[in-house]
C-alpha cells in the first residue's frame, strides 16, 4: 500500500467519529484505530452538603466512600432520628462498600440535631452525615 493512501486514510479516521477502521482491497490490509477519550469541557457538579460549623456543633462524618443507608435493612426502622440520644460507639447508619455493609459509628455523644443525607445516597470520604448537639 503507498504511503500517500495511508496518510490520506489516517486523515479520513482523525476526521470522522470512528474509532477503527479495516481495509482490506488489491493493494493490501491496513487497521488503523484510535482512541476516542472524551475530555469534559466543564466538571459534573457535585451535589455538597454546607455544614457551619460552630462551636457546639459536633458532626458525624463518612469514614469512608459508599452508599449511604439509615437502617440495616430495607424493612427495618431508621437506626436514628432527629432528636434521638447518641452514645460514642452507636451505629447511626450503615455504608455499603464493594457489596459489604459496614457500620457508621458515632465517634461523640450527643443528640442528633440533623441528618445530612437521605437513604441510598452515595456519600464520599469524610463527607458530613450528621450533625449533633449537646
């Protein structure tokens, strides 16, 4: 195959929106492919949570990134509400991570004052879950 041909079928292939091409005629077989990363011109928003913090306020953050769930099964009631009493060590939610589901522990007592997340929500490392007040 000439290498006019082959230059001119390089340029068709970066021109198109294909990503392989295959000739195969009289003058010879040639693959040509490429790689087709597509780069976003603006970032996705990510949805974040502003927690202020003040003095008092004491919060419970995602040890970990996962999928945020309020209770251990889907038929069971929340582990937590708004206004219940929390003891250091107490599960206050459940993470799952690579299909296992791990508990969130609350690192302070305190009494919860808000949930920062719903059920289901994909949460990432160090992400507020929730907020406490003495």
């Amino acid at each position: 195959m000439e290498l006019d041909r082959v230059k001119e079928l390089i340029k068709l292939l970066n021109e198109s929106e294909l990503s392989h091409l295959e000739i195969d005629d009289k003058q010879g077989h040639i693959i040509l492919e490429k790689n087709l990363t597509v780069a976003a011109s603006e970032p996705a928003p990510v949805a974040e949570t502003q927690v202020k913090s003040t003095d008092d306020a004491k919060v419970i953050k995602a040890p970990f990134v996962g999928t945020f769930y309020t209770s251990e099964q889907p038929d069971k009631a929340p582990l937590i509400q708004p206004g219940d009493t929390v003891k250091k060590g107490q599960a206050v939610g459940i993470i799952e991570a690579m299909k296992m589901m791990n508990e969130v522990k609350s690192d302070v007592d305190g009494v919860i004052d808000k949930i920062l997340v719903t059920n289901g929500d994909a949460v990432e490392y160090d992400q507020p879950l929730f907020t406490l007040k003495d």
